[in-house]
C-alpha cells in the first residue's frame, strides 16, 4: 500500500483551483529563514484499482471498462512542467509511483512516464525509482518489463497468504498469486519490498506465524507491515468486521519483532523492517521532514523556499484532475504551513524513525530553535518516550508504543 507523509487532516478543499502564483510569490520575504533546501523527491499517483479495499481510505478508484493511460501521462507532464518552476535546479533523489494499482499501467506506460520524467527534472545518479504492484495484476515477466523501463525497486502489496483473511479483506488475488508474484518480484529486481497486514478479522496468532513463515522464507530484503485500522469514510467503517483485541494485537506486534530481528530484518521505522542497505529512501525523506513533489490525482506537496514551508493539494477525482491539469490548473489547495505548526508537523514523521532526529534538522527544515521545543522534549524524556544528547533525540521503546502520544508533546499551544 502506498506510504503517505504524515500531515494533518487538511482543511476542506474548495470546489475551485487554487490561485495561479508565480515564484515570485513563493520567495517573498517570510517569517521564516531556512539556511537550506532539504533533499526533494517525487511522487505520482496513479490511483486507479481493480477494485476499492474495505479498509482502503487512499484515493483510490475501481477502474471502468477503460483505463485512460494516454490522456492521464499527458495531464502528469502538463503537471509536472506546471510545477517545474518551484523546484528549479533542485536534483530529485528519489521517485515512488503509488496508487491505487500502479501495475495496472503498462510497462510501455511506466517507460514514458519515466522518460517523461527524466527529461524534465535532474535526477540523481543512482536515485531509487519505486513502483507499486499487486499480485492480482501480476503476469509473468511484467516486472522484468517495468525494471527494463527504469524502476528500481518494487513493492508489492500482498497483505496475507491466506485466502480466507484476503477474501475478508477484499483482496483480488490469493496466496499463491501472492506467493508467485514476490518470487518473480526477487528475480527481476536487487531489492523490493513485501507489505503485510496483521490483527485481521479472525486472525490468531497461529493465523500471524503461518503469514509470518511464508513471508520470511520469500526472503524480502525490505518488509512492511502495518496493524489493520478501521479508517472512516471506508466500508469497515460502516460495517466493522471482528478485529482481535488489542492486548492481542500488541502480542503480535512483538512477535514480528521478534521474528523480523531474527533473520536480519532491523525494525528502522514504527511499520518497517530492512536488511542493513535496504531501506526505502523515498520514505525515509518523507519521515525526515524532506520535501516532495506530489504529481497526480489527490498528490501532495510539500516544498521549503527560503522564507516558507508550502503544501499542496491536487484533485482527486481522476477525471477533473486531468480536465483541469491539463488546462494548467491542476491545484485545488495551496497554502503556507503555519510558523507554528512546523514543530508537530516534523515531528509527526521524524519520531517515526527508531534512530529519531538530529537536532541540526530540525532547526535547518523548520527555521526553528531548538529552544522552541525544549519544553517539550523535557516533559518527553521525563514521561520515558525520547533519549536525547546534544545532537539527536530518539523514541525508546515506550515512545515507539505510544508514538501518538508523544507527538502531541509537541501540538502548538
């Protein structure tokens, strides 16, 4: 599944694009002085599926009798050079296309996009490029195809390898699709990563060691696994299914641990798990407070100029995402992120991160002092959740179980 950058629920987007501004507007004079740029990313959404997961709350859309491949590429170029001026001469280090089901794209597609993308922006020598995939569309070869085009690493969405919890779940494949999707996945790319899902309806810890086993022996050098949640606005929200208790589900959060540790998979952020070399760049720039250009149907941006932070949202239905990208206005949100929010925003996504923050970052990526959290890291080490020197502050083990906690230390008065 895709892995958004933390932000705040955002206010209501108006019916009507955003203002057209130039980079003039963007560069005048702030509140804010930021010593650097952080490294940028970009990220595409590509947010069509075969069909909507129960418990999926993503911007995603089950796809009609046509995929509009053609017509959606054009409106991502006509979005991309709409925002090349904010980023100018800034390298993109790394790419993520998520979705939706990207790898309902064909790989001819994700080449054009790729080259669409490499001819207009710089990017690094060696940058990550990521693409999601489900097994449900997996075909033999078609990765080797998408890994010819340029991706460089892939993600595939398996969930479980059990029938009955991905039937409950609304998954269209089953556990040997999963299974044979992950192998082809290992021989056609030198690094991937396999999503898991646990506390599923009926799920025991038996239920968990067998997903766990298959998993594991498919020797992913990248694992992500996420605790099933009962997002609103989906149809487990309306309709909830039987989860397992929370005393149960933490158990079985220790037992991935545990497992993961096991085989050399280090537990690097609160959901994932890499071999040393391994870890996901794109993501790791999201939780380190870097910026990102979000291009696609419900994208988000979010990227520093010399006196401010600025998101960005798209819009999300596909079809007036494309109408109004390609008539240049493919903004429905633009706005500066309050001077005072900058602290729980960073934090949001730093404490994420079992190795935490430098203290260097935090004032480089939001113009702030540490003396503007030390308040805050004060009551946090006293409560037990950080450790912290002179120049960085790490979640303990009790932070990491009470991340939502700690990160509201940090809310703005």
């Amino acid at each position: 599944m895709p892995i958004p950058p933390i932000v705040p629920a955002p206010a209501g987007v108006a019916g009507h694009p955003a203002p057209q501004r130039d980079i003039q507007h963007y560069m005048r004079p702030g509140l804010l002085q930021l010593r650097a740029l952080p490294p940028l990313s970009l990220y595409v959404h590509l947010p069509w599926c075969l069909k909507k997961c129960p418990y999926c709350d993503f911007n995603s859309h089950a796809v009609g009798a046509d995929l509009p491949e053609a017509r959606y590429l054009q409106a991502l170029r006509a979005d991309l050079e709409a925002a090349l001026p904010l980023i100018w001469g800034r390298p993109v280090q790394t790419v993520f296309i998520g979705g939706g089901t990207p790898s309902l794209f064909s790989p001819a597609s994700i080449d054009q996009l790729l080259g669409d993308i490499r001819a207009l922006l710089p990017l690094a020598a060696g940058a990550e490029v990521t693409l999601e995939a489900n097994p449900g569309t997996f075909e033999k070869d078609r990765f080797r195809a998408y890994r010819a085009a340029g991706v460089t690493r892939l993600s595939v969405g398996v969930q479980s390898f059990n029938d009955a919890h991905l039937a409950k779940l609304g998954r269209v494949h089953d556990g040997a699709q999963a299974r044979a999707a992950v192998e082809e996945a290992a021989q056609a790319f030198e690094t991937f990563n396999l999503d898991l899902m646990y506390a599923l309806p009926g799920q025991d810890m038996a239920a968990l060691d067998a997903d766990l086993d298959m998993a594991l022996a498919l020797a992913p050098p990248h694992l992500s696994i996420y605790h099933l949640t009962i997002e609103p606005n989906t149809f487990f929200a309306k309709h909830p299914p039987a989860i397992p208790e929370d005393d149960l589900a933490y158990a079985m959060l220790d037992r991935i641990t545990e497992r993961t540790a096991a085989t050399g998979l280090a537990r690097y952020e609160i959901s994932a798990y890499a071999q040393a070399g391994h870890e996901c760049m794109h993501n790791l720039n999201y939780w380190q407070f870097g910026d990102y250009l979000g291009i696609g149907a419900g994208a988000h941006s979010k990227i520093s100029f010399a006196h401010r932070v600025v998101r960005q949202t798209r819009f999300r239905e596909p079809a007036r995402y494309m109408d109004n990208a390609l008539a240049g206005h493919a903004l429905a949100q633009d706005e500066d992120v309050r001077r005072a929010d900058l602290a729980f925003e960073f934090m949001l996504n730093a404490l994420r991160l079992k190795g935490g923050f430098a203290l260097q970052d935090f004032t480089e990526r939001t113009g702030q002092s540490v003396a503007s959290i030390a308040q805050a890291l004060g009551e946090a080490e006293a409560k037990g959740l950080i450790t912290r020197d002179m120049v960085q502050v790490r979640p303990t083990e009790r932070g990491f179980d009470f991340l939502s906690d700690l990160q509201a230390l940090f809310l703005p008065d």
